[in-house]
C-alpha cells in the first residue's frame, strides 16, 4: 500500500493535487448545464458533482465552485429560477468539455462551442439539441458551504426528455444504452459497461 498523507497533499503542485483529490471520489454524472440570465445571453457549462437528493419530491444537486471562478451558471440560475441538464454523448465530448473555458459573460457558449440549441415552451433556460437525455429543474435553494466558499445548488425536476425508449419494466435507467459519458477528475472521459443489477438487499 501507498499511504498519503494530509501534509503530502498539501505540498503538490496544485494541478497535480487537483486532478489526483478529482479522481479520488469517483466516477462522475456529468452534464452540460443551461441557463439564461436576465441579460438573455444562453450560458453552458460542464459540471460532474451531481447529485442525487430524493425520489419523491424528485431532486438533483451540483456543487458550485466559488463565484469568483464559476459566476455564469449560478447567477444565471438566481436570477430566473430555471435550468437544464444534459447527458454527453462521446461525440460531443470535446464541445462538452470547451464549456469549462473562462468565456466572458457575454458570450453565448452553444455558439462558441459549436453545440445547437433548443428551446422549449415554458423553460427560460436552453436545452443542448443532442444531448440524448434532457432535464428541466426550478431552483429549490443555494446552500453555501463555509469551509471553501463553494455552494450546492439544489432544484426539482419538472420535465425530463428521453431521445429513445430505453427504460426498463421497472424504470431503471440504462444509461449506457444512451452512450451516456461518465467523467473522472478534470479531464477524464468514459465509456460504461453495465456488470449486474441485483434484487433490492434486504437483512
Ligand atoms: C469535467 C469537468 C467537470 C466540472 N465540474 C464542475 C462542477 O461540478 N462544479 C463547478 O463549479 N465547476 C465545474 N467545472 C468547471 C466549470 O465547467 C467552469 O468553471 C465553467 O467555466 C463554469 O462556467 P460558468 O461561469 O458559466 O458557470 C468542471 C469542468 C470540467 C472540465
């Protein structure tokens, strides 16, 4: 075993610490999500600290990083309430990842990135047309997180969009049927191979 330590962390460079602590929780959700803000520009962005919150009401959280290094998405979604996720196919995974570049507020990055837009009625925020599962939540609350100036934005979902059929009898999923990308670290991007389902664990 190769032990590591608090003091050895700390004493990395930052990106080498950055994309080994981004590896360490996991395999990621990863989406593009949309939002417009009062001034109407579109704004996309990638984010993989996604979260399922519950079933019933059905919630989803992201973590937001200070607003100082990702302002668009947030203030955005304060301002109206609304926004989209989107699921990544590997042929729109390098579109997907340009979105984490520091664009300018006014830019509008479905253009910069080259990913076309839809809109839908009743949704002020923008859906990404190929993405192959789609979701449209409302805002529920922005929870600051003290310790790193970092926020977990919490929403409900009202609409979910399926490109294909793929559900099962009992509602599961299968995401890789979707050619839906998982995501590890910064910079990472999979392809997933389902193992087994098993039957609900009881003692
Ligand atoms: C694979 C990947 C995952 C990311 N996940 C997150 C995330 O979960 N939270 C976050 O705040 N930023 C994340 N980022 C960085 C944002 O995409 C980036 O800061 C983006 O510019 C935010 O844009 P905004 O200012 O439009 O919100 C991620 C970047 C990449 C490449």
């Amino acid at each position: 075993m190769i032990e590591i330590n608090k003091s050895t962390i700390a004493s990395w460079d930052r990106f080498y610490r950055a994309n080994f602590i981004n590896s360490l929780s996991g395999f990621k959700s990863v989406c593009l999500i949309g939002t417009k803000g009062k001034d109407g520009i579109p704004n996309l962005a990638i984010f993989n600290n996604i979260v399922h919150l519950g079933a019933d009401p059905a919630m989803i959280g992201f973590i937001n990083r200070p607003k100082a290094a990702a302002p668009d998405t947030i203030r955005n979604i304060e301002e109206t309430g609304m926004y989209t996720m989107n699921h990544i196919h590997p042929g729109i995974i390098e579109q997907a990842h340009q979105t984490s570049a520091k664009y300018d507020a006014s830019v509008n990055e479905f253009e910069a990135v080259g990913l076309d837009i839809l809109w839908r009625e009743d949704c002020a925020a923008p859906f990404v047309k190929d993405s192959p599962i789609q979701y449209q939540l409302t805002l529920s609350d922005i929870i600051p997180i003290p310790a790193n100036g970092t926020f977990l934005v919490t929403g409900y979902i009202e609409s979910v969009y399926l490109q294909e059929d793929h559900r099962e009898a009992d509602g599961f999923l299968p995401l890789e049927q979707y050619q839906s990308v998982t995501s590890l670290g910064i910079d990472g991007y999979y392809q997933t191979k389902k193992i087994m389902r098993l039957p609900y664990a009881r003692p």
